[in-house]
C-alpha cells in the first residue's frame, strides 16, 4: 500500500515528532509538510494509532493530518516538477524495507 500523508500543526515539537516518525516508517518527504511511501498493512495499522495519540495530545487545536491510501497506478501518474523530481519513481522502485 501507497500512502501519501499532508499536515498542518501548529505545535513545533509536535510537528517534529510527527515528521521523524512517518521517516521511520519509510515515507519521503516529498515537501515540506508531505510524505509520500509504501507501508505493510500492519504498519499502516500501527502508524494510525501513532498518529490518533499524537494529535490527541495537541488537543484542543486546529491540527490537521491527511492520510491518503493511494493506488500504485494512481501514483504511477503523478507528476513532480522541482528538486528531487525522481523520487516518485524512486519509492515506486522501494521494497519494504525498516531497519530498527
């Protein structure tokens, strides 16, 4: 599975914590506040969890995480014009790798 991640959070330490742990996972930041990668199921499962206590804790605020399931054909078709325009091409080429 393909996610693609997006968020808005106010919190510094928290948007911190929220981006090392999605490079944990093995998304790529594809901008500034966007991650792109492939997951396991069970580590999709996981990071959801992970996600729901921490912006849970931000509570109450107008924090915002988008998490996108994205098809492999539907990723095949996006098109990235900037720095590090290859990296699409290069997590469609990844296989499940987490080094702990």
């Amino acid at each position: 599975m393909y996610l693609l991640i997006s968020y808005d959070i106010s919190n510094n330490a928290l948007r911190l914590k929220l981006s090392k742990r999605l490079v944990y996972y093995g998304l790529d930041r594809i901008q500034y506040s966007v991650f792109v990668g492939k997951i396991k199921n069970r580590l999709f499962k996981a990071l959801k969890k992970e996600i729901q206590e921490l912006i849970q804790k931000s509570q109450p605020s107008d924090d915002k995480i988008l998490i996108l399931p994205i098809e492999k054909q539907l990723l095949e078709r996006v098109w990235l014009v900037g720095k590090d325009d290859k990296i699409i091409s290069d997590i469609l080429l990844q296989k499940n790798t987490l080094i702990l």
